[in-house]
C-alpha cells in the first residue's frame, strides 16, 4: 500500500515535469497529427498570440488532431494554465469566425468538426495576465 503510494506520488511528480517542459509562460507546444498512414506528427512551439505558419510544413493541410500543451491526452489534462490555440484556414491566422476554430486541450476529430485537413495557421493565446 505504502509503495502504490510512492508511485503515484513519482508519476505525479513526472506529470509536473512534463507539462513544465511544454507549458511557460510565453510559449507552449502543441503537438499536430495527422493520419497514421502519412505524415503522422510534429511538434510545434508557438509564442504568445503570435501566428504560426505551416507554410513549408509537411503536416500542412494534414492536420486531424490537436493537443495543446502535452503530448497525451493524459499531460493535457494535468494542465492548469490559461492557454488556448486558434487554429486557422489560412497562413495568417486572418479571417473571420468561419476560419478560425478554438482549441483549449485537445481535439481528436477535426473531420468531424469539418476541419479536416483545414488547418494552415495558428495563434495560440495565454489569458493568465500574470
Ligand atoms: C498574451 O497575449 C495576449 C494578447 O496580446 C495578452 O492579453 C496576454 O496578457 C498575454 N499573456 C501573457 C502571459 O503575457
């Protein structure tokens, strides 16, 4: 009993390591997928509502699944931050509502959504004015 104490306190622990390395203050990653059988996944890091290309990008126009801020459903859920991404139809992140779509964890399914293999763009915001 004692040592399946210690053992969630360590992968805890390891879960805060994780998400430390992915989340700051200016920047967070975010990890892009695309179908299994293709380009199936990059990491990008995006700074503060700046916007970031994926002109010349190989999982450009490939996107299916977003995770912001961890590289399993698991990390994300750890996350106690103010981040959020919005990702975009577009190489500017310009454009109005119907361009844009906003992910705050995760998003398995884009296709369901009708994003399927939209995304060309995105601006990732943090809202923790400290
Ligand atoms: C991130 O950018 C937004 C928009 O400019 C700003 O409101 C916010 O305070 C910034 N966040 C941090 C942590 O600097």
């Amino acid at each position: 009993m004692k040592a399946g104490i210690a053992t969630l306190g360590l992968l805890a622990g390891l879960l805060d390591g994780v998400q430390a390395q992915y989340v700051a203050t200016d920047h967070i990653r975010v990890f892009l997928f695309g179908q299994t059988s293709y380009f199936s996944e990059v990491a990008v890091d995006v700074r503060n509502n700046t916007c970031l290309s994926l002109d010349n990008n190989l999982i450009d126009g490939k996107v299916q699944s977003v995770l912001v801020g961890g590289h399993n459903i698991w990390d994300v859920y750890q996350r106690n931050d103010e981040w959020y991404c919005i990702l975009y139809d577009n190489f500017d992140c310009t454009g109005s509502e119907a361009s844009m779509i906003t992910v705050a964890g995760g998003t398995n399914n884009l296709a369901t959504a009708g994003w399927g293999n939209r995304v060309h763009g995105l601006r990732c915001i943090n809202d923790d004015p400290a």
